[in-house]
C-alpha cells in the first residue's frame, strides 16, 4: 500500500510560522539572557548562576531557565508542525504564532521577580504555546492516521 499526497499551496506558511518564526523567537529570546548576565555578573561558559557563588543567582537562573524551556521544546514542536502542516498547513502555521509568542510571554512570566516561580511562566500568557504545540502534534497523528487509513484516507 503506498500513500501520496500533494503539498499545499498554503504550505509556505508552515515554513514561515514554524520554521523561521522559531528561529527568530530563539533569537529574540537570547537578548534577555545576555543582558542578565551583564546585570547579574553570569560570564560565558556558565549556563547558569551558582547559587551562593553569583550574588544574584537566582534571578539569573529564571530569565535563563525560560530561554532554556523554549529549547527544550522547539524541535519536537518543528518537527510535528513541519510533517503534520502537510494535511494541516493553516493549524500549524497559526500555531507557530501561538508557540513563538507563549514561548516569550513564558520567559518573561518566568524572569518577573514579583511573581511566585512555580506559576510565574504561566502568569504573563506562557501558557498559550500549547495551543501550538498541541495543535501540531493533533495535525501529526491526523496525517500518520491517514497514512496508515485509520480514517479512510487524506
């Protein structure tokens, strides 16, 4: 049995939402960290503050651990929205919005100091990249599951 699909014309838009939006969000994302680590005295090859060795650990490590979240997660998330975008191209090119701006919204929850750190990334709209990263990963299956015919088809 083999399966054949053409790629969508709206395809492009997977590209520029979850490909090069991420990227740049990476991008975007580091500035926060690099002043930290002026502010905060965190020279390079430290990913992150040693408590009781940097005065201000802590409020390094939370503007880093943010960063560091958003590389945890944007290669499944490419991944998922790359191969799922081919059936689902419009759900996973809006969910790269959702992915790159609750990814930011994360970090700077996470880097507010005024905040309790156990809900902190949550507060300022983090939670909003799931809705992108669920959303590929739904659009994946739907595109393995019509490839195995669990539903008859494309």
């Amino acid at each position: 049995m083999t399966f054949s699909m053409e790629v969508p014309n709206s395809y492009g838009y997977v590209i520029l939402g979850s490909v090069i939006a991420p990227m740049v969000t990476g991008l975007y994302m580091g500035g926060p960290v690099m002043k930290a680590r002026k502010e905060y005295n965190v020279p390079y090859p430290n990913c992150y503050a040693t408590p009781g060795y940097h005065k201000k650990a802590d409020e390094f490590n939370r503007v880093q651990r943010g960063h560091q979240n958003y590389f945890e997660g944007i290669t499944s998330y490419t991944a998922m929205a790359v191969i799922g975008g081919l059936k689902h191209p419009l759900i996973c090119s809006v969910g790269g919005i959702f992915f790159c701006l609750g990814s930011i919204f994360y970090q700077k929850g996470y880097a507010d100091l005024s905040l309790d750190v156990k809900m902190a990334r949550y507060k300022k709209g983090g939670a909003i990249k799931w809705i992108g990263f669920f959303g590929a990963m739904g659009s994946c299956v739907s595109l393995a599951g019509s490839m195995i015919g669990w539903w008859g088809g494309q």
